[in-house]
RNA sequence: GGCGGAAUAGCUCAGUUGGCUAGAGCAUGCGGUUCAUACCCGCAGUGUCGGCGGUUCAAAUCCGUUUUCCGCUACCA
C-alpha cells in the first residue's frame, strides 16, 4: 500500500474575494501536494471556505441575500479561481456542507459529555449600535473602536471550552517535536505568550447571532467559530460519519499551511481539542510569512489589494506560481512590487529556461531538420551535466523535506544555468560548419534535450503548464520518462530526438512600459503612505 | 510593558554547531559570442557584516550593552 500523505490549506473567509495572500498559501500547498504525488505518495489534499460568523450574516443582510446565498456566490468564485491557478485539491469543503455541520454538532456533545464543554456567562463589551462585542483590549480608551460610542457591559450565557486542562501536554508535545510547529520562531511566541502565563478557557458558543452550527442539545446557541473552523480538516475525511475510512487512512495530517497569524490556533485550540477527543495530532503545523506590499496600500477595507486573477490572466499561472515561490523564502515575510514580479519573469523564465528551451529546438531544427542521427560522439563537457543533473535531483529532494520551495527552485535553475554555458562550451555553431563533426553536434544537441526533460520534471510540482510544452517541443511522449524516477539516471530521452518547434513560452516583458500601464490601473498612494502593509493581515483566513 | 525576530554589496537576500581573500541573484561597467526571446558566456567591482565593549589564537557568527525596524500579546476571522 502506498504511503499517504495529508496537506491542508486553511478554510478562507468568503466575506469577499480573496488576493495574493490567499494563493500564496494555497498555491505552497497545491505544490508540496503535487510533489508527494509525483513521489509516489497517496496525497489528499484539502481546502476550503469557513462560511459561518456575524461578519458574513452581517454582509448578506446588507446585500438583501441569505447568508448562504451570498457565500455560494463567492465560493463559486474562489472555486474559478483555483481552478485558473491550477490548484488540484481533492476535497473542497464548506463549513455550510452537511456532513461537516452533523460531525461538529457531535464533536461539540461529545466534548460536552466528557466535561470539557461546559456552561458558563460570557461577560463582554457590548456596542448595541454596531451590534458587536468586544474585549476589554479591544476597546478604544473604554469606548467601542469601531464607532466610539459607549458601550455596556453584557452577559451571555456561553459554552466555554476547557482549554487550560491541556495546557501541561501541550507543552510537552510542542517542546518533545521539534518539528510541530515551523518555523521554530513561531514556537516561541506561543511558549512565551500563551502556554507559560497560563491558558484561559475559550467561549465556544453564541446566542448574539443565528449563521452557525446550532447546538444540538441547546438550540439558542450557535457553535463559535474554531470549534467549527478547525474541525474542517478532520470532518472533510468523514470523521464522526457513516464513512469515516478516508479519517483512517489520512490522520493525522502531514502538514496544516497556515498564515502566521493563524499559528496560534493551529498550536494551542486545535491540538487541545483533539487531545479532548482522544485522536492523533498533526504533525506539522507550517506558518508561512506574509506577502508585504511595497508602493501600495493594500488592505480589503481600501479596496485595491493585489487580485491574483488579474496577474494571472496577465502574465500567465506558472509565471505566478514560480514568482510567489522562488522570490520569497517561505517562513518569512517577503516584499510584492510588481517589478519584482516582471524582472523575475524576465531574467528566470524568459532568459534562462524559456531561451535555453527555444535555443535548443532552434538548433535541432536549423542543424538536422529537426531529427538527430543515432550517431553521436560525447565530449569533454558531458560528465559535468550529467553530474549536476544528479546533484540537482537530490537537492530538490532534500529541500522539498523541509518546505523550502524558493531553495528548491534555485537549485533547478543553477542547472539551467549550466546548460546554458554548456552552450558556450561547446560552441554548436562552430561544429555546424564542418560535415565531419555532425556527430560530435548531435550529441550536445542530445545532451540539452535531455538536460531540459529532467528540468521539466523537476519544475512540474511548480509550474504544472510548461512541462507540457517543453514535451510538445521536444516530442516527448513516453509516459514512462515523465516520473521522478525516471530522472535519477541521466539520458531517459531516446538519443533519436525529433522536436515539434513552438510558440515562445515566456516572452519578455518590457518592463518599463508594463510597470507604468500597470500604474495607470493601480493609482499609487502618497510616498508617506507607503508604509508597507500586509495584504492579508488578520482577514478571513 | 513582556516575549520573539530582523539589521550583511545600489536592490533582494544566503551565510549550519565561531576558522577562508564575507557570498548569490538582479542592476552597473568592460570583454566574448551569435544557436537563441537585444538572449547567452566570462571578467570587474565597491561592503567599518547597525553602534560600542568583551570572550578567543580566531567572531558576521558567542556574551553584554545600545540604536532602528518588525512580529506576537487570546475569543474578528
């Protein structure tokens, strides 16, 4: 049987569309997904929206809709959109789904049953006009932070989640598994501000508003958020349902992706609960950092965040995909500038791997029609690609382990880069005039062709589109050469290439005249204002 | 306030447990080449590794201190 390998994104908030903060997670995800799966793993990978809340019940009523009515609109949207993203879940779930409303209706009785549910009041800050409660931190000088008023205090009767019985094994599990909680700085945060002061128990339940999962025994309250949010990624397998096989095979996760501001719930509630409930933890918990945006305000609330569709329909997915993996190391924060977009375009897929590509087929082309002879002499040069190309797989390999996509990707291309030169080395053009040497050019032209059909097997967890077309040109169709596998040993490709020439795959951008049409869409805010800002701060994860 | 990060070439960043003339990519300059998407290849740089003090034969790397920036600080997701 195979080995299984579970990957989750979070479930987002369809309050609104979602930006380039979203994909990025999601596209890491569908990634490391891809990888497993070309590694021979069985990989479920999951994704999907958490739709219950006052926010969404708040906006829909605005909108004249039902809740779900205006969460089906923007589900579908996310849907298109990762099906443009190339993004290949498996399941996608909706906290609205039926078998995930029964499976947290039971999770919260059995929970309740075991003593770590129980009743309590609620006692919060209350500002009746904009119907919303608040903590004591959360207010402004004593006054509501949203409107200023004043607001009262109020008292809820709620279930509360007993979260400090869990505090002792948490601290132990998080400090015996070095690898629970990556990278290791996050740990620390939660040590330090969580886990050492001591944990408080977690309101659980709501009377204030109705879009939520009711609960079962109770029915004036709804089920509050992370009991419902976070149950996702085990009730998407069938846990607490008729069919719970999927749950068997798949728990515990290999790895939840997360923003880092949702670290906290992934490595403190979510472990806690199912401690409660007596099932495995996950293994990993991964809070990558935020993308930065520098030169533009981007915040939901201003409504000019960077739209991924846009810069997809633009510049293409697997230009996207290998920008938001290659340029940013992923447990950290990183810079988005539409020039670093553009000059990465350029310089990586344009001049490197789109130009060796079309170099290549250029010559096999110009120099044998198209088909190279069976005869073929090595040179002195060979053994050096042959041995990168090696060195390469390995390298992939040891960084995929440790999620560190931007490493991975720069390893790919230091070969390309040596292919490149391999060009200059050997110097084609020079063998092309002289009859005798034609054996001697077939076999660099063999040696390329071969180098790019490991090279598009190693991009293909990233960028799954141009792969395809390095195969269309270079006629490779052979199931068989396309596997991991086959890349281990240098010359999989038949030594009789024949190549299909096609359209450019990355073709140069001015940059300059994009980034000012660019412009002309985004108007840029003062420079006083460039302060950077998380585009996907502390939203609808 | 508490806790945790970051500060390295013009720009974006690498630099495991202290040991190299401190590196890469991009941008810049010069040279080469012409198969290719004015691409590719080579060479050249510049750096008080935030400041100060200390440990050591040796510190970007460890300790102390200081400056600036950032994150977390629980029931909004």
């Amino acid at each position: 049987m195979k080995k299984t390998f579970y990957v989750t994104t979070p479930i987002y908030y369809p309050s609104d569309k979602l930006h380039i903060g979203h994909s990025y997670s999601t596209v890491a995800a569908d990634t490391i997904a891809r990888y497993k799966r070309l590694r021979g793993f069985d990989v479920k990978f999951l994704t999907g929206t958490d739709e219950h809340g006052q926010k969404i019940e708040r906006i829909a009523k605005e909108k004249g809709v039902t809740p779900k009515q205006y969460v089906d609109t923007i589900v579908d949207w996310i849907k298109d959109l990762w099906k443009l993203m190339d993004i290949e879940y498996d399941i996608f779930i909706r906290t609205t789904d039926d078998i995930h409303v029964k499976a947290v209706q039971k999770i919260f009785k059995k929970l309740y049953d075991s003593g770590d549910i129980y009743k309590s009041e609620y006692e919060g800050k209350y500002c009746t006009p904009c119907e919303t409660f608040f903590t004591e931190r959360q207010l402004v000088e004593g006054k509501c932070p949203d409107c200023g008023r004043d607001v009262e205090t109020v008292k809820e009767e709620s279930y509360f989640f007993k979260l400090s019985r869990y505090q002792d094994r948490l601290i132990k599990h998080i400090e015996e598994n070095e690898h629970f909680i990556q990278p290791s700085t996050r740990k620390n945060e939660m040590i330090n501000n969580f886990l050492k002061p001591g944990l408080e128990d977690l309101c659980v339940s709501r009377t204030s508003f109705k879009w939520g999962i009711p609960v079962e025994f109770d029915p004036g309250h709804v089920v509050y958020v992370w009991i419902d949010a976070l149950s996702n990624y085990i009730t998407a397998l069938g846990y607490a349902s008729a069919d719970d096989a999927d749950y068997k095979k798949y728990w515990p996760a290999d790895v939840h992706i997360v923003g880092k501001e949702i670290v906290r719930f992934h490595t403190i509630i979510w472990p806690a609960m199912l401690m409660a409930l007596n099932e495995p933890l996950p293994k990993q918990i991964f809070g990558h950092g935020w993308l930065i945006i520098d030169g533009g305000k981007m915040s939901k609330s201003k409504g000019n965040v960077v739209d991924p569709q846009i810069l997809v329909e633009k510049y293409g997915v697997d230009s996207i995909r290998y920008f938001l993996l290659r340029e940013f190391a992923f447990g950290q924060d990183g810079n988005f500038t539409n020039e670093l977009l553009l000059k990465r375009i350029n310089s990586d897929l344009a001049n490197d791997l789109g130009n060796l590509l079309s170099r290549t087929v250029g010559m096999i082309d110009k120099y044998f029609g198209g088909a190279l002879p069976a005869e073929q002499t090595a040179n002195g040069f060979d053994q050096d690609i042959i041995e990168m190309a090696k060195t390469v797989v390995q390298q992939v390999e040891s960084h995929m382990e440790k999620m560190l996509f931007s490493d991975a990707l720069a390893a790919i291309w230091s070969f390309i880069s040596r292919c490149n030169k391999y060009v200059d080395e050997t110097t084609p053009w020079v063998l092309a005039k002289d009859e005798e040497r034609k054996a001697e050019l077939a076999n660099i032209m063999y040696v390329l062709a071969e180098s790019l059909r490991i090279i598009s097997v190693l991009i293909c967890p990233f960028m799954p589109n141009t792969p395809k077309a390095i195969e269309t040109q270079l006629n490779i169709k052979d199931s068989a050469i396309k596997t991991w596998d086959s890349i281990q040993t240098f010359g999989g490709l038949g030594r009789q290439v024949t190549i299909a020439k096609g359209a450019v795959v990355f073709p140069r951008i001015d940059i300059a005249k994009e980034l000012e049409a660019i412009e002309k869409d985004i108007p840029t805010p003062e420079k006083s204002e460039v302060k950077e800002t998380p585009i996907n701060k502390k939203e609808d994860e």
